[in-house]
C-alpha cells in the first residue's frame, strides 16, 4: 500500500533527529560503545562479540567526527529511518490521519527511545529488519531479479549487524512455506550468502571463536526462576514501558491481513516463544527481545486507527513514558538530575586521574575490556585489557593487544583488588589500585589442554600439551601450570596448581607443541564436571589457556 509520508510526520522526525544529534554530542559515551570503537579502529570482518556493522559504523562516523558524535552519527541516522520505515509497514488507508499518535507511539517504545541516539548492535538490527521487512512486501507483490538482489543483500546486513537476525529470516519463511517454491527466494538467499562469505571466513580462520563463546565457553548458573523466567517477562515489560499492557494486548488479538503483517506476527511470537523457552537455561537480556518492537510498532498503529479506546491509551501512556524517557535524557547529559549514576556519567573523571598517574607509561587493565577501551577514547593513549582465568575473552585476547606492551613500563591496574600501592580516584572518589611493572611480559596466548574423550580422575597421570603460538621460544622456567575446576555452569569453583619438573633451561619452541604428564591435583571443594588448563607467567594471574573440558564425557 504506496502512502506518502506527511510533511508534519517528516518534521517531527527531522526534528527527532536533530534532538538525537545533539543528545549524542553531549553524552559521555557507555562503556560497550567504547567498545566498538575500539572495534573500529582496525577494521575487519568479524570481532569476537559480534559480527562487524557496529564497528563499520563507528569508524564512518568517527572518521567525520573525532569525539561521541563521530560514535553515534551513523547510529542516529539509522534511528531516524527505522522510525520512517515503521510508518511505511502500517497498511491501513486512513493512517496519515494519525501521524501524530504515530509519533508519539513510537517515541515512547523505550529502547527504540534510546537506540535513537546510542550505538550499539541491536541499533543497525532495528534498521535493517524494518527494511527487510519493507522490501519483502514489495518481494511478495512482485517477485523479480533485482528485488531479490536488495533482499539479498538486507537479509546479509542483518546478518552482518547481530547473529539473531537468523531468527527473524526463520520466522518470515515459516509465514509463508511457498517462498521455497519461489525461484526469487533461493536467489536472494544466494545473494546474502555470498555477501555473508567474508564473515564465514573470517569465523573459520579464528576457530569459530564468537560462535564457540556464545554457545559453548560462556559462563552461566544453575536455573533460577526469578533470575532467568520473572526476568525474561520483566523485560517484555520494559520495551513498552506503560504502554506495556495494551500493546501486547493489541498484538496478540491481530489478524493479519496480508503476508506482510502475518510475517510480522510470526516474529512477535516467534521470537517470544523462541526466548521464553530460552529462558529456562539462561539469563535473557532486554535487548535480545528488541526485534520484536518492529512488528509491534506497526501493528499497533494499525490496530490504534481502528480502536478509538486503544488510541486514546496508547496517546496517554506513551506521553508518560516520553516524558519519563525525556527526564532520563537530561539527566545523561546533567548528573545531578539522574536518578543514581550511570555508566556515562564520571568517565573522563578517572581517565584523565589515571592518566596523571600513569605519566605516559602504558595501562594494563585486569579483566575489563570495558575500562580499557573508554580509557584509549577519552585519553587517545593505547591501552590492553589483559583476562584471566576469572573473567572471560574479548577482543584484546585475539586481536595481538599484549604485543604493544611487551618490554615496556606499564600501569598494572587492578580489577577489584585492594592495593597498598600507587592508585587513581574514581568520579566518586573511589580508591582504584594498581602496580608499576617494569618490562612487562606476557604469553597470554599460549593454549594448553588434556586429552579428549576420556574420563579425568583426581591423582591420576595424564599427558598434557602446551602449544607456543608465538614467533619467538618462551622460558618454561617463566611458567606455572594449573588446572581450573568449573561447576556445571562452567563457573570457576577453583584453581590447582600443578606439579611440574620443568628444567630451567627448557624452552618452548615457535610454533612448538609441548607435551608432558602430570598428575591432576584433587579438587578441595564441591565435585567439578568440567576442567580447564590454565598457565600462570611470570607471576601475573592464572590466565584462560585451555578449553572447558567435560570430566566425565
């Protein structure tokens, strides 16, 4: 259904965009958005958390803009579209009459609020599911080569901006099972495989690790109803804020009328059932549920044109939660007005206290990815973030960071260790410690492990690898070996060191595997079911060297 936009419709979303464009520039960035620009300053196709787009935006923007616009440009460009392409997927002849509850609807839905001026995955995923959804209407009225071409290449950007874009395909294809019939189909999913080839390949030349963390190595508890279930429905909850109630309420009474709106449908409850049968095996997180905002957005504007009550609540409710949204906003950018502290707030505070510190000498942070990426924005100093054995691996684990410090005076900070030594203020004036260590080395990236497929008792001798990716032999009089032992969840229960009789002279070779037998140290505490080598070098903390092996396989 061809409508064109009202002129008040593209002003107050012109005007949207200007207010997001401002917000940008004068809020300090949060911490996964350092992240990603971290991400992109060496451009890639892949990087450990998530497929690239994020980081390919960040690096447009930041190429125009050397500050948190530069972040967040692309980002609010995008808001601003999504918003657009919502209005375009209502079907319903009268809707230009309403742009206003339009507006005001989708202004209140709260991360769709919030990913208006923030950048992060979930903000080109947004983007590009409104527009895969737009070009697959017209896909449906009129099959062809080059609509199929643009499908193609929607579905492979999706793809590119967050791996549960997956679903969304699945859920659009079950809508409508004659798509397999349709030559056109098969051709744009061609097309957004090749175009998806680049990132493939970048997964098998680094082992699959983003997929292998997501699915395998990722730490998780034992289920929890008020932790995993309760929370899963808390954050249906926190999408619609007020609205909540009747917007769900108008979803689920829906009658599709067209392959477009029981594609969306599906997605709305595709993606409910598919998280909440989900949730009895992890914690969901908010925005693992935004694609559903989409189809919501669009349905109930329709179903508001058609229901005068539903309008008048919908108009009410999401005023409130503009407002409230609005309040929050300002408080972002002015402290003192926010509600508690949040992850912008008091950043260039302690960077530039840790800066002083630091005089110039290199910053290592323990086990945050998160400090070390706002540190290298706010400070343009580099800067490593060095995990071990009781966080997890991010990006500085397979990009080479360690390389910039090796041989050099660094900063060790500390990550909630308590510390007689030097220390920096955090905006709070929290004490934060660390160590001088002159000529830092580092092997974090040598691997370790047992063998596969058999059974690990306590006490019993078994051989043991050591592979030295590096180009240079390391001293094994530098390491410590140890075995980590994991719960169930493959949370760490504790660590063992293992006996070893390395001679003082033995190095591992470049690209040389070491094997040895050693005995497995008994567990202290409660039974472990999964195992880990770990290595320790030159006294720093145990690190992450081995894969989660199963105790009984």
């Amino acid at each position: 259904m061809s409508n064109p936009l009202p002129r008040p419709l593209i002003f107050l979303i012109g005007g949207l965009l200007l207010v997001n464009l401002l917000q940008a520039f004068a809020t300090g960035l949060i911490y996964d958005e350092a992240y990603y620009w971290y991400y992109s300053l060496s451009p890639s196709w892949g990087y450990f958390d998530h497929p690239p787009m994020v980081a390919w935006m960040v690096g447009l923007g930041y190429s125009i803009f050397q500050n948190e616009l530069g972040v967040r440009l692309v980002g609010c460009l995008m808001g601003a579209g999504t918003a657009l392409l919502i209005w375009s997927l209502v079907e319903h002849p009268e809707k230009k009459t309403y742009y206003r509850e339009f507006f005001v609807w989708v202004l209140s839905i709260v991360l769709l609020h919030a990913y208006g001026f923030l950048t992060l995955p979930d903000t080109p995923l947004l983007f590009f599911t409104a527009l895969f959804l737009w070009l697959y209407r017209r896909f449906v009225k009129e099959p062809g080569f080059g609509i199929a071409l643009l499908l193609g290449v929607c579905m492979a950007a999706m793809m590119y901006s967050k791996y549960h874009a997956a679903l969304i395909i699945v859920f659009v294809l079950l809508s409508n099972l004659s798509l397999l019939k349709n030559k056109y189909a098969w051709l744009a999913l061609v097309v957004s495989l090749l175009c998806y080839l680049p990132h493939l390949n970048w997964l098998y030349s680094n082992d699959f690790v983003s997929l292998e963390f997501h699915l395998f190595e990722r730490p998780n508890e034992p289920y929890d109803f008020t932790k995993f279930t309760l929370v899963f429905f808390l954050n249906l909850m926190a999408l619609f804020g007020l609205t909540f109630t009747f917007a769900y309420r108008a979803a689920f009474k829906f009658k599709a009328d067209s392959p477009l709106e029981k594609a969306m449908k599906y997605i709305f409850l595709g993606m409910l059932i598919f998280f909440f049968v989900s949730s009895f095996q992890r914690r969901i997180q908010t925005q693992w549920l935004i694609t559903i905002c989409i189809p919501v957005a669009a349905i109930v504007t329709k179903s508001f044109i058609e229901q005068p009550n539903l309008r008048k609540w919908i108009w009410r409710l999401g005023l409130a939660n503009i407002l409230i949204l609005a309040w929050l906003r300002i408080g972002l950018v002015y402290e003192p007005v926010f509600p508690g502290r949040y992850e912008s707030h008091g950043n260039k505070i302690w960077v530039e206290n840790l800066k002083t510190l630091a005089a110039g000498t290199s910053v290592v942070f323990e086990n945050s990815y998160r400090a070390a990426s706002m540190y290298s924005f706010y400070a343009q100093e580099p800067a490593i973030s060095l995990d071990n054995a009781y966080y997890r691996k991010d990006q500085y684990a397979i990009n080479g960071s360690e390389a910039l410090v090796q041989g050099k005076k660094v900063f060790y900070a500390y990550k909630g260790r308590e510390g007689k030594g030097p220390y920096y203020l955090d905006a709070r004036g929290t004490k934060h410690y660390g160590v001088f260590i002159e000529n830092f080395e580092s092997f974090r990236d040598l691997k370790s492990g047992l063998p596969k497929g058999e059974s690990l008792n306590a006490d019993n001798e078994y051989p043991v690898w050591i592979y030295n990716p590096y180009n240079k032999s390391i001293p094994l009089r530098a390491l410590r070996l140890g075995v980590a032992y994991l719960d169930g969840s493959k949370r760490l229960q504790e660590i063992r060191p293992v006996h070893t009789n390395f001679r003082s002279e033995t190095r591992i070779l470049p690209k040389d595997t070491l094997w040895l037998n050693v005995v497995l140290p008994a567990p202290e505490k409660s039974e472990p079911v999964f195992v880990r080598m770990v290595i320790s070098e030159n006294e720093l903390p145990w690190g992450l060297n081995g894969r989660a092996q199963p105790i009984k396989p």
